[in-house]
C-alpha cells in the first residue's frame, strides 16, 4: 500500500465515524453524503492497493479473471495405472474453445473431464466445486477425498455407465478401478489457458455435454442436437435393515403369498409402514434408527446421507468431506450405506434413433421392465447406474403416450408385488421397495450436472 493508501483508509475511518452520528442524528443528508464519498475511497483504495491473484486492472476498470485449481487423480484401470491431470476454472471470463471461438463467462469448467480407455470404454469425473480456494495442500480437502468417478461402457455414446460411489464399488469383482488418491492444487488462469491448449483434450466435447440439455437448448448454444444424449443421471438403490417396528408393521402389508419382493399398495400404506422413519424428531428415539445392509452400529435413517458431489463420495474408515455437513465433519470409521444400480428397459439405449419411430415403439411397449434393481449377490454393491430416458426430447403427444404405459420393477430378475395382487406399477415404479419384512430400498436418483458449467 502507497502513502496515498494509507491516507485513504485514515479518511476512511473518519467519514464511517461521522456517517454513524449523523445517521443517529436524523441527519439524512449527510449520511448519503458521506457514504458516497466511502464509496469514492473505497475504488480508489482498491485501485491503489496491489492485490495479487485472480483481479486484473486497467487505468479506468478491474474485472475478475476467475479462480483456478488443478485436480489430480491417480487410479488403475484394468490394471493400468492412469493419472488424469487437469485445470478447472470457477467464473471464467472469455474462455477460448478449441475450435478457437469464444464464449459467455463461464460458471465451472470443465463440469466433467473424461478419457477414451484402450477398450473404448471412458473414464469420466465430475470435478468438486472448490471455488473458494479450497485445497488439499491447506488442509480444507481431506486426504481421504475420492470424486464421483463414472465408467462409460462406450466412449463414443456415453449413454450408459456405472457410477463408483463408494468403497464398495471399487472393491467389487465387477469393478475396472482401484482408486488411489485426488489432490485439488492451487492453480492460475495461466495454467488453464495452457492446459486448454495443450493439455490431454477432454472426451466429453460440447456437443456431447450439452446434448444433454433439451434439444432448444443444445441449438440455442450454436450446436448441433445429437443423440444418444450423454447421460449425467444415475439411479441407485440403498439397501437398510429395517428397526423392529418397522417389521412389525410391515407383515400387516405384506402380501400374502409372501414374495420375495414387494411395495405398498397405496400412499396410505406407505406411510402407515414407513411412519416415523424418516421423522426429523427421532433423534432420541432408538426404535426407529436403522442399520446398512450388512448391520452394524444403528443411525437414524436421515444421517445416511449420500455424500453429496462436492463433498466427495463415501469412504469405509473416513467419514470426511471437504465442507462441513449438517451432521458436521465426522472421522470415525463408520459403516456405510449399500448402494445398488437400477437400470431400465425403457432407457435412451433401446429407443429408435429417428424421432420419427418414437410413437410407434411407445405403443409396442407391453409391460416393459421399467426399474431393474441389480445386486448380482452383493457383486454391484457400491454403484449406480447412469442411464437417462429424455422426458424433455419428447414431444407432448409422446410424453402423453409413455404415461399411460404401465410396467413394472424386478430385483435380480424377480418381480416385485403389492398385496393387492398388482404386478404392475408406473413407468417410473415405486419408491420404496421391500424385501420380505427385513429390508428396504431406498431407490434415489443422482444428477452430476452443474449450474452454470460447460466444457471446451
């Protein structure tokens, strides 16, 4: 700071004093008058005052150039080990494409970074929003950090995936990954310029990002509306044991030829069985704390939260995220939730690629599987699926045929049942699926997308 700054912050201080008595004074005019001029200090002050990092000046006007970080993930896959290293920047201004135009400001870029594997599958992951400076060099990100890490099946589509969110998942026999570490690092918009240009290109373009927005959206960008649309949703289920009281009254529904697998008839009787479950005042109350799959130390069901993406994903001897949670940060080995994908025989995959077909195959629909839950024998405990079914590509006579369709659900092939013998549910199915009167699925929906993100 000059010595003009520094009479600049005395004179500062004077008019807040004066601008405080007159405001208690009654002394309307004077307190505007004085906070104007505040006002003319305060942009001399920072026009004078040489702060480093992410603010760039001009003789008449400072504009903010964004704040940058690099992520660093090392993992194996199919016993390969793989490094993915790239520069993500949080309100980017004029970002340079690789075509080499330019665009609007940009939120967070890139929203997802992916590679093509030697098999054509892809490695793609979603990048936390750490746009406050936090890193794992200060501390804020916990070494135990792991990102939401999706496995396309095919890096050319990028329509159907397995999300890795949790331990369990890279533990599995089905799992291509073995994680091994995330670093968030410090970074400067010099470094994204650079690694925009020379760095490892991102798989995912912005035709195939942004192909999963509505077609109106994708054109409104100056981009072509593509299908298969990239798929930023995953569906899962948890799986928990449920507390005594609830079995109790789960036997009153549960239909009487005893299947394997079943939901609740009707709203009411959902509520009637799941009473008090879910209740933000049970914290005391031990009778209805639930246990994961495979038990262990009970919890109220409403502490299992999934860890949300930017936080990082949950961890078996870490319970830890990068910002506090509602249940505040937690470092005792905990057990964590069971989590299971849920596919389904109407996803994007098994549609007509010409719209024009759409009609037609919604009408050959006949009690289409519309969720699948898959265990596989606890072999997929720890993923998700990502598939989409593109309600908003659909146009309003469509979306009017698909909701007359009934379908139903299945878990590991069986089908799943009400008491009152119906074999058949919505489109979308029921939420809450039983298994005998020991367990309940949870089945969740994750969208990895992020406001105001893009990629180049």
């Amino acid at each position: 700071m000059t010595a003009l700054g520094v009479i600049i912050t005395i004179a500062a201080l004077g008019l807040i004093g004066f601008a405080i008595w007159a405001f208690r004074k009654a002394h309307a005019g004077w307190a505007l008058g004085a906070a104007a001029l505040l006002a003319l200090l305060g942009y001399q002050f920072v026009s004078d005052f040489d702060i480093p990092g992410n603010w760039s000046f001009t003789k008449d006007i400072r504009q903010f150039e964004g704040r940058f970080f690099r992520m660093v993930v090392k993992l194996d896959y199919q016993g390969e080990p793989q490094t993915f290293d790239f520069v993500v920047g949080c309100q980017v201004k004029s970002i340079l494409y690789q075509d080499g135009s330019r665009s609007r400001d940009v939120g967070f870029i890139p929203a997802v970074y992916g590679r093509r594997m030697k098999d054509n599958k892809a490695v793609v992951i979603r990048p936390p929003d750490v746009c406050n400076g936090e890193t794992t060099t200060g501390g804020e990100v916990p070494a135990a950090f792991m990102p939401l890490i999706v496995v396309y099946d095919n890096a050319d589509a990028l329509d159907m995936g397995l999300a890795y969110l949790s331990d369990d998942a890279y533990d599995s026999p089905e799992s291509d990954l073995k994680f091994h570490s995330a670093e968030i690092l410090a970074s400067s918009r010099a470094e994204f310029d650079a690694d925009g240009k020379s760095g490892v290109p991102n798989l995912i373009t912005r035709e195939k990002f942004w192909s999963a927005q509505p077609d109106g959206v994708a054109l409104a960008e100056g981009l072509r509306a593509i299908r298969p649309q990239y798929s930023k949703t995953c569906t899962f289920a948890q799986r928990y044991r449920l507390p005594d009281i609830v079995r109790e009254r789960a036997r009153e529904f549960w239909p009487a030829t005893r299947p394997v697998y079943w939901f609740p008839a009707s709203y009411d009787e959902e509520q009637a069985i799941l009473k008090g479950l879910f209740s933000t005042n049970n914290e005391s109350n031990r009778e209805y704390w639930v246990q994961p799959e495979a038990g262990g130390e009970r919890h109220m069901i409403s502490s299992f939260r999934f860890s949300a993406l930017d936080y990082g994903m949950a961890r078996r001897n870490v319970e830890d995220w990068i910002h506090p949670t509602p249940f505040g940060r937690r470092t005792e080995s905990k057990p964590i939730v069971a989590y299971y994908p849920v596919t389904s025989s109407i996803s994007q995959r098994n549609w007509p690629t010409d719209p024009t077909q759409w009609d037609q195959f919604v009408a050959d629909l006949k009690d289409p599987t519309a969720r699948i839950i898959g265990t596989a024998g606890g072999r997929n405990r720890g993923f998700g699926a990502c598939w989409s079914l593109r309600y908003d590509h659909l146009n309003k006579h469509t979306m009017k045929s698909l909701a007359q369709v009934l379908g139903h659900t299945t878990v590991d092939g069986s089908r799943v049942y009400s008491r009152t013998g119906e074999r058949v549910t919505g489109v979308g199915g029921p939420d809450f699926i039983f298994e005998k009167d020991e367990y309940v699925f949870l089945i969740k929906t994750l969208d990895f997308g992020v406001m105001g993100g893009d990629v180049r």
